[in-house]
C-alpha cells in the first residue's frame, strides 16, 4: 500500500459526505464516527439525525488531519485525548499507557477486598493516567488513595483526572514505586497496594505492534524479562501492608504462575490469580498474613 492517503478536506463539507470519505479512505466506521464526532461536537445519534449538517471549514482541517495521522497508526485514545474507563471517560495523552478494559478485573478486585474495611488506605503504584487510583476513590469515598508514578508528565495526567472526575480522596506523589512515597504524609502502611507496572519483556513483538508502538516504552517494559518491577514490587509490599492487607498487580497473560510463585515466596497467604475477559491470566494478589493469626512467625 502507498503511504496514508490523504483525505482533502473539500470532501468533508457535511457529516454524511465525511463519515463517506472517511470510510472511503480506510477507516473502519466505528472510528470514523467518533473521530467526526470529537471535532464537530455532534453526539453520536446526532451525526445520524443531522446528517446533512455543514461542518465547517477549520473541523474540515481537522477531521482530515487526525484521519491521516489514524491510518499512519496513533491510537484513537491519543487523536481524541481521552478513553473511558470503569464507566468513566479519562484524559489520555502519549505520557500514559493507554487505559484497557483489562485492567478493570484488578479494580474489580480491589474493591471486593476493601469491602470490609472503613476508610481504607489505598496505594496505587505507577498510577499513569490515574485509572485504578481514581477509579477505587470514586467507588470507595472513605477511602484515602495515593497515586505514584516515575514520570511527571504521567502523573500530571493523574491529577487532572483526578480533578475533572471530583476524586479529591486520591493524592499524587513523583517517584519510583514505594520510594514515591518518602517525604509524603501516606501512612506507614495501606490495607491495599494496586499495580499495573510494565510487565512486558524486552524480547516481546507486541511492542512493535499496533498501538504499543505509540506508547511509552518505560509504561510498557522492564527492558528486560518483563517480572523486574513485578519482582520489585512484591518484595517490598510487606513492610507497606497492613497485617490482613493486599497487593494485587496486574500483568502478562503468560505470568500468573512466576507472580503466584513471587508472591508465595514473599510470604504472602490466599495467592490467587483472575483472568480478564478474554480468559487470560490477568491479575494476581495475595494477602499478608494477618499476626494474630500467628502466620507471620512462620515466614521466611
Ligand atoms: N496489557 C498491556 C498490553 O499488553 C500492557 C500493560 C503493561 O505493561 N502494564 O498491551
């Protein structure tokens, strides 16, 4: 195929001859409604209602520009800035992963573990754009999260997020994993830790592909055999959780059993692992023992 073709915006001069020439170009009509949508602030029903409505010639420019830009390959969440979440709809932009439903198990699952607990301290580490942080402060308004991430750029998303959603119960903080958290007012220790680090191994052609090629690589891979920050994370949870406490992390289809065998390693009781819709393993956790139990006399 020749390089993207180009869409001239004169073609565009109402929503039924865009949502046409967009199709006609390439992309699939599901993307190209949205796009249409996203520029001229049309509803969805409305771009099939008002048809014949003009758009004018700037929203052309536009439209023919980020049209483009999709069959070059940038993912649809970085054209319109936004993917919604766990019924929600996030701010986007290329300094974050991309949010995927399969992330919403592990928020599905953290909310079932802090069912019992009033006003749990929650911490989400590598936080991106804000999606499980966010997500578990908006369903549990008693609860007190803190969202890290190394980048800052990530987590300037992540409070924007946080502001636009009304998640005032979530508080950022810049830094590598637990070191985030030093000179920060977080408690001592949390009844939840949540992660999705980057699991993916060096080696992996996923990352060539698709919209992964668009994201940040340090969101995405350790650079190396896709458990180091799993590896990270698990070993410092202990001296972070409540007795009773849980870590849950997330990671590759392909990593249930290492993160179960990390997390039994570690000391950790009532390891288990969900699948995300597609069936794959997705999210693993465990919870540390509780001491009146006695269990933690018998770690290692
Ligand atoms: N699940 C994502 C993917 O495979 C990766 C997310 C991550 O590395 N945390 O595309």
């Amino acid at each position: 195929m020749s390089s993207s073709p180009v869409i001239p915006p004169e073609n565009l001069a109402r929503v039924s001859d865009a949502l046409t020439a967009l199709a006609r170009a390439g992309l699939p009509a599901l993307e190209a409604r949205m796009l249409v949508s996203h520029v001229t602030g049309l509803s969805r029903v409305q771009l099939i209602t008002q048809d014949a409505c003009a758009i004018d010639v700037a929203a052309r420019a536009r439209i023919s520009e980020l049209a483009a830009r999709r069959l070059a390959g940038e993912p649809m969440a970085y054209l319109l800035g936004e993917r919604e979440f766990f019924g929600r709809t996030f701010k986007v932009t290329p300094a974050v992963l991309i949010p995927r439903p399969d992330t919403e198990v592990l928020v599905e699952q953290a909310l079932d573990r802090l069912e019992e607990r009033d006003a749990p301290a929650v911490l989400d580490m590598g936080t991106g754009s804000g999606i499980i942080a966010i997500s578990i402060a908006l369903a549990r308004r008693d609860a007190r999260v803190w969202a890290t991430d190394a980048s800052a750029d990530a987590l300037a998303v992540a409070i924007d997020n946080a502001k636009a959603l009304g998640a005032t119960n979530v508080q950022a903080a810049l830094g590598d994993w637990y070191g985030a958290l030093a000179g920060t007012d977080a408690p001592p220790a949390f009844d939840l830790i949540a992660s999705n680090p980057p699991y993916i191994a060096a080696t992996d052609a996923h990352l060539d592909q698709g919209d992964l090629r668009f994201e940040p690589a340090s969101a995405l891979t350790d650079h190396d055999d896709g458990l180091r920050h799993l590896r990270s994370i698990v070993a410092g949870a202990p001296a972070r959780l409540v007795s009773g406490g849980w870590l849950l992390v997330e990671h590759g289809y392909d990593q249930g059993e290492p993160v179960r065998a990390l997390l039994g390693g570690a000391g950790f009781a009532n390891v288990f692992t969900a699948q995300d819709l597609a069936g794959h393993d997705r999210c693993s956790g465990g919870q540390w023992p509780d001491q009146n139990a006695g269990a933690r006399s018998s770690l290692k």
